[in-house]
C-alpha cells in the first residue's frame, strides 16, 4: 500500500495554468468563478465540507487564478474580509490543513502563499518602481524595464535523524507549547545540495553528523513562502547538544515513549508529524 503523503500535499488541483495569459478567458472564467478569500491573518472560513468558497456574483474582477474546480469553474483567490456562513468558522492552516479535503488543502496554500507573495513583492527588484499583476497574479510585471517577477518558493530540509535502530533525535525551541518537540529543520542556502543542507543543519542545530540521507517527500509551507524537503538521515557520529540559538534543546527519543504521548508532536498538517509517524509506524512493522 502506498503510504499517505504529507497533509498539504494530498492532491494537486487543476491549475489549468495555460489559462493565466488569456485576459478575456480569464475575465469570463470570473463571472461563472468561485472565490476563496483568505484574510490578512492568512485565515480562510471552513465548514462541515471543507473550505467556503463564494461565487465571484457581480464583484469587479480581482484576485489571483489558483485553477479548475472539479466541476470546471475557476476558482480565485483574493484578501480581504472574511465571509460569513452558517456554521462555518475563521480558520488557519495549522488549525485545519490535516482535517480539510484533500483538494481544499492544496486550494489554500496555494492562496496563502501567493498572497504573502504579493504583500511583500510589489516592488521592481531591479529599479524599485511598483509593478503590475499580470497572468492571472502569478507574475508581477516592471512597467518601467519589463522586466517579469516569479511567486519565490524557498526550500527547506526537514529531517528525522534515527540511530538505525528505535530511537530518534528531535529537538524543541524556545517559542513552542510545554514538551513540543520536533524534527530538526533549516533552509537550504545557494549553492548547497538538499543533502548538504540535510547534514549541515543536523550538525549546526544537535551536534550530531549524519550519514544514509534519504528523500521521503515535501508538502508547502506558506509561512511565508516554505517548500519543506522532508528527510530521513542516520546518525553516524558527533556529540549531542544545542549549537546554535535556535534551539533550546535536542534529544534522543524511544519509539516507545513517543507512542506514549511524550513528547508532544508537531500539528498534524505539519511534515514534520508526517515523518515522525512514518518512521514509528514502519519501524514497528520491522
Ligand atoms: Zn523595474
């Protein structure tokens, strides 16, 4: 059986991106369009079935093109004021990213992460002039050089550190809820391999030297702008402790204790609850 990916990455919705250089279908699509709005705490509103999304009706055109719903309408996605629905309720990716339907999951990030985008990037990183949003708001356009700006994504790895046998190395910072700890995570910088990163950013943050990385999956991570690369990797030497600031501590855990309930783990929508669970579910099997 083939194992559940991570809770962001479940199913890819239609992006239908061959339609974001066509303005006149795209001005169509809007008027038979569906709408997600995220407000600016990056909340949108669930109900019962998933995220609320509103007929476009007779709003003037605005808001970014995510794709095709599974009936063919387009869906867009725009900030502003959150609407009202019976029974549904102001949510955020961590509180509801594992609990949404799968195509809802992906609709959202893929909205938070273009509108964080476009909250921090108005500018012409070249000359500083405002730039226009053009291609359905999946480029940003200079009107003084023409030059054309893409959404950035940044990696990052995320990775289980295991010793080969039933324990694994997971480390807390200081901002968490009591007993919350977590796989160790770091961006990648320029010029680095994802396996590189995988091994520099276990030594900086534990201590400890990793060998055997290997590539289990990645979901997005809109906060702001994350594609998290997800790892195992097996300690192969070093010594334990805290190397940098953004721990404050790291520690070996038994997959015993951790079914346990100690420590407490990650928000299910994260990657990192995804490998942890993983590596305790397969370890049990072996
Ligand atoms: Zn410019």
């Amino acid at each position: 059986m083939t194992e559940p990916g991570p809770a962001l990455s479940r199913a890819a919705f239609d992006r239908a991106a061959h339609r974001r250089k066509d303005p006149e279908w795209l001005a169509a699509a809007w008027a038979g369009g569906k709408l997600l709005v995220v407000d600016e705490e990056r909340r949108a509103v669930v109900g019962d079935d998933g995220l609320l999304l509103v007929p476009t009706g007779d709003r003037p055109p605005a808001g970014y093109f995510l794709g095709l719903d599974d009936d063919g309408a387009a869906v867009f996605a725009a900030v502003g004021e959150l609407p009202r629905a019976l029974g549904a309720r102001p949510a955020t990716v961590r509180d509801v990213g594992a609990l949404l339907p799968a195509r809802d999951a992906g609709l959202l990030v893929a909205a938070i992460a273009l509108a964080n985008w476009h909250a921090t990037h108005p500018r012409c990183p070249r000359c500083g002039d405002l730039t226009d949003v053009v291609d359905g708001g999946w480029v940003r356009r200079c009107p003084a050089d023409g030059s054309d700006h893409f959404p950035r994504t940044d990696p990052a790895v995320i990775v289980l550190v295991h010793d080969g046998g039933d324990r694994c190395l997971l480390g807390r910072q200081p901002s968490w809820p009591p007993g919350r700890y977590s796989t160790l995570a770091g961006f990648v910088e320029p010029g680095e391999s994802l396996e590189h990163a995988v091994v520099r950013e276990v030594e900086e943050e534990s201590g400890v030297v990793v060998d055997d990385v290997v590539y289990r999956g990645s979901q997005p991570w809109p906060f702001p702008a994350s594609l998290m690369l997800g790892f195992e990797a097996r300690a192969v030497g070093g010594s334990l402790g805290t190397g940098d600031d953004e721990l404050e501590d790291v520690a070996w855990f038994g997959r015993d204790e951790l079914r346990s309930g100690r420590p407490l783990l990650p928000p299910p929508a994260s990657i990192a609850h995804w490998l942890i669970t993983g590596w305790l579910d397969r370890t049990a099997v072996g």
